[in-house]
C-alpha cells in the first residue's frame, strides 16, 4: 500500500497553502460530476475540503476517483488553489479554496450508510445506537466528544494546579446495605460471594483523606442499577473530590473557581463568581424545587394565611388541617380554555395534586369555577401578592407542603418553558444548601439520609440525633444549574461516636454498622481530619455545555432506556461453562435462557 | 470548632519564613519531652517540620500539646524560629527552623497505629492492607500515588497537545468468546443476561477509528479474571491509544515520546529515543524471552553445529531430532559446587528443561560431568563462542526450542541478577517487533492469536492464510523496559475479508464470528480507516519508574492474590434478596453461602 500521512487536515486548508501541494487524508462526504470533471467534498474531524479530479489534468486519478462513493476512504494529493470568486462557498470555513489532485489512493470502500453522515439527520434512535460507529461519525457528534475531552482535561488542569492528587479506587468492590441498585460481580475464587461495582467512590476517598492525602480527585466510572429514565444510564461518569481542612467557604468557591475555568475553556464563556446560595426550605417554598432553574421567576406564593379566611372551603379547610396554599402566576394565560387549564390539571395530577384551582384575568373580569367564593379584596389581595394583572392566570394547588411543592414546581418548569420565559444562552449556577440530613422514609418506617450516610450534621444541630432527628441540617451542598443538579457533596462526619449516631438514626443496629462500615469507624479512631468534597455529574455538565438535552448525545457508546448496547448486544447470554466456573446459575425461565 | 486553614504546609517551612506567624494544619508523627519543653514532629504530605510548645511562653497551649499522641491531627499556630546552629536537623529539609506554638486546636484524637507510620517498616502485608488508609499515610505510599498523578498527567498532556481525543468506552459490555477469564455482571432488567467487564476496550477504540475520530486515547480501567501472579491484579489500568492513517514507522516514534515525556516529567530521566527494536525471533534467539531484559549480556549462543558431532550422544541426538542446544556463560562462576549446579538444574526444570549440563573452567582444568565428552577443538570453539574464560560457568540446555528458550531464558534473569549484572539506575526500553500473528495451541488442536484476533497480518504475508497460517508474521510491537513487557500495540485488520480470514483462521465457523463480532465486520464495510494503536500497562509503568518491585505498593487500594480487599473484605456474601432480582442464584456449598 502506497500512501502517506496527511500533511494537513481537510477543515483547515486555507488560501495561505494556495500553490502548495498537501496530501489529505479521509472520507468521501459526496460526490458530483460537473461537465465530465468530479467535484469531491472531502471531509476528516475537522471538517471538510472540496477536492477535484479533472480528466484533462491528470487523467489516471480521475478514473480512479470515478469509482469512489460517499464514505470511501482516501488518500489524494494535489496542489491548493483559490476558487473563482463565483465559486467561493461562503458556508465552508474552506471555500475559498479547492484541491486538485494529481494522485489518489483507495484506502477502503464503502456500502451506502443506513442514514446520511451529516448533521440534523431525522432517523430513530435506536437505528443511530445499533450503526453508533457511524452516528459518531457525524459532525455533531464528533464535537460531543472533542468537547467532552476537553472539558475533562479543563478540570484535571484545574485540580493539578490546584493540589489535587488523582487516585484511582477499586471498581471491584462491596455492597453496601443499600445495596438494592447495586450490580453484583460473582467472584470464581470466592463461590457464593460477590463483589459489587461502586454507586461512588465515596468511602474510599473519605479514608484517602484518613490516609493524609489532603485532596484527592478522579474522573470516575460509577454504576447504579436503577430503572432508567431519560436522564439516567447505568454507568455515569463523575468528577469526584474529596478535601481535609478546608471548611465548606472555602470548598465551595473553589469549586465555583473549578466549573468556571471549564466553562471557559471549552466553550469560552465567563461564569460570574460566587454562585449565589438558596436555603433547601427557600428552594423548596420560592420554586417547589430543590434545584430550581433560576433563569425565570414564576415563583410559588403562599396565600394560606390569605385564603383560609375565605368562603371557599377546599382551600380553608387544608389550611386548618395543617397543609398549605400556594399559587403561580402564569403572565398571559389568562385566556387559556377549560381545556387547556384541565390539561394543566392533569399535569399535576402526575405530581399528587388532588385539584388545580385557577383563576384567569381577562376582559376586565375573574374567570374560573373558583372566582365567586372570592371576596374582592381578596382577590385584589392574590393579585398584588402574585403581581397579577389584566391577562394572567393563577394557578393554585392545596394541599400537603410537598405536594403543593412538587406540582407547582413542576407546573412552574413546564409553563417557562412553554411560554418562552427561559433565556436557553444563559447558565444560572447556583448552591442549594442546608439541607435536611434525614428525611423520613413512609414505607420503610424509618429515617434515611436525604444526601448518604457520612453527610455531617450542622454542629448546631447535634444535639437533635436524641429528640428530633428530622429536624437536624446538614453540612450538604449541591451545585445546580439551569434546573438540573450538577452534583451534590457535603462536609463528613469524622469522629466515630457521631457517625455511631447517624448510623443508629438510620435504624442500623450496633451489629450491622459494624459489620457494613466497621473500617471506616475503626479508621476514624486513627487520626481522621476533617473533610468534604463534591461530585459532580460528568455526563449532565458536559450534556448542558454541548446545549443538547439527552444523556446519550454526549456518550460514546450509551446505553437504551434498558440498559441495552445496541450495537455490541449487551447484556446477553453466555456460555453455561462461564456461569458454572462462577458458581452461579441463572433463574431466568427457559425460554429466556436459550443461546440467542 | 475555631480552626484556620494552613498558611503553609510542614514540609516547607523554611528560613524565609522566620518572624512570620503560621498556621499549620498536620498529624503528629512524634512527641517528645525535653526538660519541661515539648518538642512534636510535624507531618503533613509534604513532610515534617518541628513544632515547640514551651510553657513559660504560653501554657495553655504547652497543657493542651501534653495531652496529644501520635497521629493526632492538629491545627497549630505559632512563629517561625531559627534554631540554634547545634540543633540544626540536617536530615529534615526543615531543620533549620522550628515553629514556636502560641495556639493549638486538636481536631481528633488516635489510638496507637498497628504499625509505625514511616518507611521501610517490616510488617506482615496482610496488615497492610487491612490498615491501608494507615498504610498510605507512610510517605513512601504517598509518593507512589503521587507519581502516579503526576504520571497520568503527564500521558494526559503528551496526548492532548498531539491531537488525541480522550473517550470513555463502557464498563458493562459484551463477553468475547475467550470470555473464560471474563468477570461477569447479571443483569437485572435482561434475566438471564449477563454482562462483561472488558478486559480492554479493544473493540470501542477501534470502532471509533470507523468513526473517524482519528486520535483516540484512555487511561481505563479493564478486568481479568484469572489466577493471580505477584504481578498480576484482577482490575488494572491502561493508557489505552488508537490512531488512524499512521503508519507503524509514524506510531513508534510517538510513543516513545510519550514514554519519554513522562519519564522527564515525573522522575526527570532523560530516555533517549528511538528505542532499539529487536525481532521477535531475535529476542527469542538472543535472549529467551520475547521481553528480553538487556541490561545486561550473557546472551543464549547456538552451539548445535558444534555438539552435533560431539561424542556426547544426548546433544548429538537431540541436534538430530531437530531440536537444538544453547547456552550461556554464567561469568565468574566457575567454583560452583555440583550441589550448586544442581540447584540450578531444578530451577531449569521449572521451565521444562529435561536436563541442564554444565563445564566450568578453574584451576586450568574443565570440570563437570560432560566435560570428558567433548574434544580440546570442541572446547576451545565453545570457549571463543560463548566468550569464556579462566572461572567462568558454561550451562547448557538441549531440547526443542521453545524449551531451551524458556530455560535458559530464565536462567539468565536469574543469575543476571544474583550475580549483581544489572544497572538499576537503567531504563532499557526497546520494541519486540515480527510476533507470530498465530500460535498453535496443542491442547485445542488449532492456533489462538499471539496479540489478539484483531491484529493485522504483513501484507507480504498474506497469502499464507491458505498454506501455512503459523508463518504468517504479525505487525505487531511490544514495548518492553528492563525485562518486563510494558504495553502491546499494532496495526489492526481493517478489510473486512482479511478479518474473516483470520476468523477462520481462529476456528471460528462464520455463524460463530457473526454472532460475536458481526457489528466489527459490518463496520469495517462502511469506510473503515487503516488504524494501529498501543495500550500500555500503566500500573507496571508506574511500578518501575517509582524504582518498586511488586504493583501492590502503587495501587491504592489493590487486591491480595486471591484476589480480595482486605479493608472492605469484598467479595462477601450478599442478601439472598439481591441474588433473586439479578435472577440468579448461588451454587456455592451451603458452609460457604452461610451470612458471615
């Protein structure tokens, strides 16, 4: 085979190598015959060149490029010259030159793909997963990855410079009691045990901090075994920090420092710094939402005080039976149908909402089945509390304070972005902190920790593990970004007696916390500094850097919404040998268990 | 808790500093008492710096430092002090100064460590291991895993500025049909299903070479499952490359920069370049080993010809069988006792030598059994081949080849290291180039691939598919440094007829390498380019260039040789619960499924 090395990429020939010759390599975007002469447009990663093959100057690399098709691979050389002024193409960054070519290798053929190789194609999902190879052959998809990578390489400069250490911990590892979304690994040398892989790397780079290492990070794969919804996959990548000495006003504008440097370096926009910080109770009360998008306001206003006095008794009476009344503004759906206000109902209804209440402003009168229990002054009351005015629909929920939260929260992210109120060039950061450290679990009948079990306690607070464990704040914090949680991460308990406490708050016994964590509370008797650190979700930031809005536009080779690979065909079934060398056998029904 | 952040770390306490109040933050590595002062070394990852509470300065501090022990963590503050020209510490790159404490917050208390924290110490590994958040408070452990930052780093930057796109390929993928050594993962959602670890993301890379990514690379984690070896760990780390376009002679180069690159950045080592190549045959004929350690001679010499006709009728016959007999000169060693001698032919026998005859030259005279059978002509030409001399130890092998390279092979490891040949200062990097693309297995009765099925044949060899398949030779290189093989790279298949061959080749019947590899296949038919790469074996790497001899002390938190994680103790057994949503069950004996 008798080809060479590039001398330049197809993207960036420019009239600067006009008279030169170059050698290109790549792929066949298209084809055309002009008057007996070939027109290629030639495209690498960087984009593409049109090269030419004109009969009457090298006749031999015509005929050869005769036989060539749309993604053939080639090799060619020739000389760059400047287009005719009419023939520039002001679309491409190379159009103001063309290659003709003198000499042509076929490096590889090519079957006709099963969708075109360009952007904004119109093709299912599934079709681009199985032929991934060649779906990320698309521009698009190209600058998913090359922004990927450098966002990755923007955080490990910024953690180098900053001291952080790259450490990487086991894959192969324990479950955990809450092991249920744990994917298990069987172990040949050890029959009937199992390793698990890790959900985070959380307690390993706690006890690197026991260990003196001081700060710690890695880019790390983590699984969790979950039913997946759009935004989810079975394995995730995330940025995990771990620090010792700092306190949480210095970690987090360091971490504010950290997403702003990758902002910039990838996608050069300036992040103002500090990220403004919402309590998770004013979270909660101003966006029924503990990571609210900030880029609009439409913020939930109690009127239970308002409403409880008045004639209409749905309101009044869940007011008196301890729960709340809140309601949003929806700017100019005051005209909005029955119909429609019965489709927004139902919307919350998803969310646990018994009822949606709402009251529209149009043609100078109240609108809605609830206007007439209201006083006048009670209605001009609700409307200078919501800024209502002449064309505006409130919208109220009553109910329980998280149901209250979750459907207008909810009602509140789809009408913004409904009715346009979003900003999609802006970036919102912000912390939500001071978060509840337990929360109680209905089913289970006992608490479980809101963030994980080694999140410390507000010191303030301690006292509380003896009385009322739901009220005590923890040292957490998130990170979040346009209605999206980045990443949550939290200052840890460090001493033994209280992570003795929390454990006990969760209703482990003495028994079980020992049996599950008893290196990590016997490590905390070695000399453990304090510490805290964050993760950040990889997948999410960079999804949101690219401005796309799936997981999978951003992963190489994701997996479906069950937690297939198309392409490879994984999971699948193996060979009865591998599974006895396991000591494990499959319970799956025999139909299922046939070699496919 | 009133505490400060350091202002600077112990191990960079200097002269400069002298006058200025500091804050330190750091483990107390050891306390003493001298006539009523307290005298504390002070440790963080930096190193240690010597703190002094004196209680006619400040006795409150001075009463709080009497209660502290080894291991506590601190914060201090205090003045930087020269000390006195006699108690200058010229040990301590600190020694010049101390820090006098006016303030002192102890942040946790520790029980006394299982074993000192401080280098060479002699404690059973098992302990180690047990304690490793201990363990990797020593500052030999925290230099490992800083070099090994440093070292990724250091990759990371090389491949970034040369054009490479760092991927991340999936944990959960498919079994390969060598799947035995596969650690599996039972799916959830697939009963019966199963997922496998990859042992490298050989597939992935490759298939983003279909998608035109051109540069690929990945420092990635990958699985085997398989009995372990002192150097050998279940999970373990790559510095995973694929490129496209490049030919070998444009790929070495590259990566011995890369190699080069991180030597000057870590440990400042300058590694000339090119490396010298040796032929697989060659190595193999000079060395006995495919991973020939040269820093040092006592090469393999074929005396065949010679003894062929010698009066020593079992290398007369084995010559005569086809086989051949080698050996090398053991300088020096000429008084070995026959009880010496022997201990030398066990030590060959494990190596599958049936024999290992000897003559050695002392006092003017040819000793050992052999000797008698062999002419002066016949000695003397054995002499001036194997370059002996006056005490020297000839040691011979006779046998098939594969045998005698394997025997003397590591004969000559062993004894080039006892006799104390071998520059440790050294880094001897070479490539191994013209592998065997095949291998013939006698136990399956048909070949298995040398690299991989993916690797691609000598376009000159090509047509030996059909005649003589183990002639075929592989472009195939191994980067090897001081004797062990640090990564294996080529240039792969990328025709999709030559893949099939090799298939064939394999013993696969069509149906066969469809189901598994019909979506490489498929790939290579839409416009594959040629493509080569390299993977190298990042945790070896790291394991040299930080002068250590086992992976385990620049792992963080490795694996014993079963195996097991002695902190966390996985794998354990899991809750019978788990075991029937994964839709498996355990055939393990009842005393071993036992809850421990």
């Amino acid at each position: 085979m008798s080809w060479q090395y590039r001398t330049v990429h197809c993207g960036e020939v420019t009239t600067e190598h006009v008279g030169q010759e170059i050698v290109l390599n790549g792929w066949v975007q298209k084809r055309r015959d002009l008057g007996g002469v070939i027109f290629i447009d030639f495209r690498d990663r960087t984009g593409i060149v049109q090269i030419v093959f004109n009969p009457e100057h090298n006749k031999p690399a015509w005929e050869a490029a005769d036989k060539v098709r749309s993604e053939y691979v080639l090799v060619v050389k020739g000389s760059v010259v400047k287009r005719a002024p009419e023939a520039v193409n002001p679309k491409l960054k190379t159009g103001e030159v063309e290659v003709h070519i003198s000499e042509i290798h076929i490096l590889n053929d090519a079957k006709t793909p099963p969708f075109p190789i360009e952007d904004d194609i119109d093709v299912d999902e599934q079709v681009r997963l199985k032929y991934r190879y060649l779906d990320l052959r698309r521009p698009e998809m190209q600058r998913s990855l090359m922004l990927r990578s450098k966002a990755a390489k923007a955080f490990r400069d910024y953690l180098d410079e900053n001291g952080f250490v790259e450490v990487e911990t086991p894959m192969l590892t324990k479950s955990t009691p809450e092991g249920a979304r744990d994917y298990l690994v069987p172990s040949r040398v050890h029959p009937g045990e199992f390793y698990a892989l890790p959900q985070s790397p959380q307690l390993f780079k706690q006890l690197l901090m026991v260990s003196g290492l001081e700060r710690y990070y890695q880019i790390v794969r983590c699984f969790r075994d979950e039913d997946l919804r759009a935004d989810r996959q079975p394995e995730f990548t995330q940025v995990d920090i771990e620090t010792s000495f700092l306190s949480m006003e210095e970690i987090l504008p360091m971490m504010e420092k950290m997403v702003a440097h990758v902002f910039k370096q990838t996608i050069g926009v300036d992040i103002p710094t500090p990220f403004p910080r919402l309590t998770y109770a004013e979270a909660m009360a101003r966006y029924g939402s503990d990571k609210p998008d900030v880029r609009f306001g439409m913020e939930l206003t109690d009127v239970s005080d308002l409403v409880a006095t008045s004639d209409f008794k749905v309101f009044a009476s869940v007011v008196a039976g301890g729960g709340q009344v809140k309601a949003i503004n929806a700017k100019g759906c005051g005209h909005y149908s029955r119909k429609e206000a019965d489709d927004l109902q139902k919307f919350a209804a998803r969310y646990g909402a018994k009822g949606l209440a709402y009251m529209g402003f149009k043609d100078g009168e109240v609108k809605g089945p609830i206007a007439k229990f209201f006083k006048e002054e009670e209605i001009n009351e609700l409307k200078k509390r919501l800024e209502a005015e002449e064309g505006d629909l409130l919208l109220f929920v009553a109910d329980k304070p998280k149901v209250v939260a979750d459907a207008l929260g909810a009602l509140r992210s789809k009408l913004g972005a409904e009715l346009g109120l979003i900003d999609h060039s802006k970036f919102a950061f912000l912390w939500v902190v001071d978060f509840p450290l337990l929360e109680w679990d209905e089913e289970a009948k006992r608490y479980v920790a809101l963030h994980h079990p080694f999140t410390r306690p507000k010191d303030e607070d301690l006292h509380l593990f003896d009385t009322d464990p739901g009220q005590i704040r923890a040292q957490a914090y998130d990170m979040v970004l346009n209605g999206y949680e980045l990443g949550g991460g939290s200052m840890r308990i460090f001493k033994r007696d209280v992570q003795e406490k929390m454990f006990k708050a969760l209703g482990f016994t003495k028994e079980e916390a020992h049996e599950q964590f008893g290196f990590l509370l016997d490590a905390f008797e070695y000399g453990t500094p304090p510490h805290g650190g964050i993760a950040l979700g990889l997948d999410r930031l960079i999804m949101l850097l690219a401005g796309r809005n799936n997981l999978r536009e951003v992963i190489a080779f994701p997996k479906t919404a069950s937690a297939s690979d198309l392409m490879v065909n994984a999971p699948d079934v193996v060979a009865p040998k591998q599974l006895t060398e396991l000591s494990i056998a499959t319970l799956a029904k025999e139909e299922e268990k046939v070699e496919a």
